[in-house]
C-alpha cells in the first residue's frame, strides 16, 4: 500500500487539498490510482493531466531508496499516525520520518517562538520545558533563538522532541542545524516531514510545516512573538488550546503574542496549565461546533482606510486576499533583512524570480523564502508563477 501513497504524493504534490479529498472519496490510494488509470471522468482532466506523466514503478523505486536510506514511513493508516492531526481538514497522507517514531504515540505539545530572543525568553524556557512531564513530547522545529533553545532543553531534561521539517531529508535546513539534529537523534529524538527526501525549503513549504506543528498537538505553547512573527502562522493552524507565558506586554518582541491573548489565547501559570489543557482538546472534538476546516486568526493584518466593521474567520479553503497597505513608506518591517528584500523589489518596479532576488540581496534561498512568505502574508507582495511584485498601493476615492 506504501508505493501507492508515495505515488499520489509524487503525482500531486506533498500537502495538496486535493489529495484529501480524494483519499474521502476512494477510500484509498490503491482505489485514487486506480481511478486515474481507469477513468479520467471519476478525478477530472486537470487532475489527470498533472499525474500523466509518473509512473507507478517510479514510486516503487522512490520507496526503495527511502525505506534503503533508513527512513521510516508513517501513513495516514498507521497506528503511530498522531490522532490529533488525522482529524484536522488537510492532514499529510505520509510522514517520514527519522529517530523514535513511538514519540509519535505520546502526549503531544508543540512549542514555537521567535528567532530574535530575548533574555527574558531565555530565561524562561529551561522551567518551562523541564516542568513538561514524561507523559508529553514537545513538537517543534530546529529555526534559531526560541526553537532551538527548545529542542536543547528537552533533550537536556529528558523531554521528547520531534523536529517537523519543511523540506525533505536530503536538504539541510535551516543552514547549520545538522550538529543539533544529530545530537537529537542521538537523545531519542524524532524528526518527521510530509516531504520527499530531495524537496528543498522552497516556497509555500513554510505554510504546509505549520498546518503540521498546529494540528499535530493537543496543546500549542507560544514563547515569544512579535506583530508579525511567523510562530503565530502556527498558532492560526492549531484547534487545540493556545498558551502564552506572562511577558513584558510592552515589548515589541511580545507584541504578537500580546495579541494573540487578546484573541482568545490563555497565560501559561503552570505544568498544570498544559495538563488541563490537554484534557480539554482531547473533548473538544466531541463539541459540535468542532470545525477542523477553520483557521483562527492571531496576526494583526495591515489595515488600510477605515476600520473594518466585521472580522471573519479564515478558512483552509478560502482564497486569502490581503489587503492592500495605503502606504509603506513608514512601513516597520520585522527585520532588515525583509526591509531590504521589499525595497530590492520596490526598486526592480517589476515581477522577479528569486534566484534575481538572492544575487541582488545576497540572502541565502531558505531564508528568503521565509521573508517572501511573510511579506504576502502581510499583503505587501504579490506571488504567481515563481515570480514575485511589489503589491500596488490603491489611493481612496
């Protein structure tokens, strides 16, 4: 069954919605393949016409040099598939993975926060994730300041840590991690992706991460986050209960995650807290107002021209189209480097690619296309065909 898992993957992509939906609708990958092969009608042309060209013994081959190469393979059909993220509205049909997959069965806590941490943060991780109990593993990634500093402490007080990649495990992301990931590995730790072994971090694959790190836990615990942080991407991803500890509400770097109480998260006081927290997400899915499609919003958007009146949720499967900043020429970015990628494109007046974009700034790919992803989430630029623009700025009437 594995081979057929990989080739709907590698016929459609890693993470696409359609891939859900077609697994509802057949009931298997062997029953989707068998449907493209037999008749187009059942799956549409387009669909079709994108799987054309891979062939199932391509598949066979891709697993053999995967299951060769010592990774293991989780499907959605396994029992070590964590419970909580099959429920959510788009969940990865596969997940490599490498090191300890029972950490996978354990109690799940996902932990994120931002790369420019402060002392306070640093302060605070090591009580905070050493107060975690051997029932939990924390859920997290390998990106500097929060992250890190994350999977250091649990390997150091005993806590399993499952990295979740953005690309797959041939890559190394982000740059400078393999020390760390090895002394993971070495500790039981456990790394996990939804991402062919050559797919490199490119574009898009940040988002894809978040929707995991956000509906693989029952509990989500935000250290640290500014207006625009990208740790809030996985907080807006997450259903289950959403914890920030008590900071300076003062601080730019806390800003986001100021707000994000104000939206609905609760103040970490305690162990306890996760605990209770965990107890609740487990019922929550019993309620009926459960809505694993639904996605919160926690980042405080652009706002352009009077205030909107009425705040709407967001969805997976709604088209997302950001509002347009009247002005940028005051614009705080949230850092150098994505100032200097905005203005490097303000500059070019026209669409450009990023191989353009990393000569002119001189920014390393992986980096980059975290700064672009935030800036069209921002809507201050605009994506299509590879290629990136300076949103244009619409005067009122």
């Amino acid at each position: 069954m594995d081979k057929y898992y990989i080739w709907v993957i590698m016929a459609l992509g890693e993470g696409e919605p359609e891939i859900s939906r077609l697994l509802k609708q057949f009931g298997s990958p062997e029953n989707v393949y068998d449907a493209f092969i037999g008749n187009m009608a059942l799956v549409g042309a387009e669909l079709t016409s994108r799987a054309a060209k891979m062939k199932l013994e391509t598949a066979e081959t891709m697993l053999e040099s995967i299951i060769a190469d010592g990774y293991g393979i989780v499907t959605i059909d396994s029992p070590e598939y964590p419970e909580h993220l099959k429920k959510t509205a788009n969940p990865p049909c596969v997940l490599f993975t490498y090191g300890d997959k029972s950490l996978l069965q354990k109690k799940l806590v996902t932990v994120v926060g931002s790369r420019a941490v402060t002392d306070h943060t640093v302060s605070i991780i090591p009580n905070i994730i050493s107060g975690i109990s051997d029932e939990f593993a924390v859920v997290g990634t390998l990106s500097e300041g929060c992250d890190q500093l994350t999977c250091m402490n649990a390997v150091k007080h005993g806590v399993g840590f499952i990295e979740v990649l953005p690309c797959g495990f041939s890559c190394v992301y982000p740059a400078g991690s393999r020390t760390l990931r090895r002394f993971l590995y070495e500790n039981g730790g456990l790394c996990i992706t939804e991402f062919l072994p050559k797919e490199r971090a490119g574009h898009g694959n940040f988002l894809k991460r978040s929707r995991i790190l956000g509906g693989i836990s029952y509990v989500t615990l935000v250290l640290q986050a500014g207006a625009k942080s990208g740790a809030l991407a996985t907080a807006e991803y997450s259903l289950a209960p959403i914890f920030v500890p008590p900071n300076n509400i003062f601080t730019p770097a806390y800003s986001g995650a100021v707000g994000a109480v104000r939206a609905g998260a609760r103040l970490y006081m305690s162990p306890g807290d996760i605990d209770k927290a965990y107890e609740r997400g487990v019922r929550i899915e019993n309620d009926p107002e459960y809505d694993p499609a639904k996605k919160r919003s926690y980042r405080k958007k652009t706002q352009t021209g009077k205030p909107s009146e009425k705040q709407t949720d967001v969805t997976d499967t709604q088209e997302i189209q950001p509002e347009v900043p009247a002005d940028t020429a005051e614009k705080t970015f949230e850092s150098e480097e994505h100032a200097a990628v905005f203005g490097t494109m303000q500059g070019q007046g026209k669409a450009v690619g990023a191989e353009e974009l990393i000569a002119l700034t001189g920014i390393d790919a992986a980096r980059l296309s975290e700064i672009l992803l935030d800036l069209e989430i921002e809507g201050l630029i605009s994506a299509s065909a590879g290629r990136y623009a300076v949103r244009e700025v619409r005067s009122e009437k």
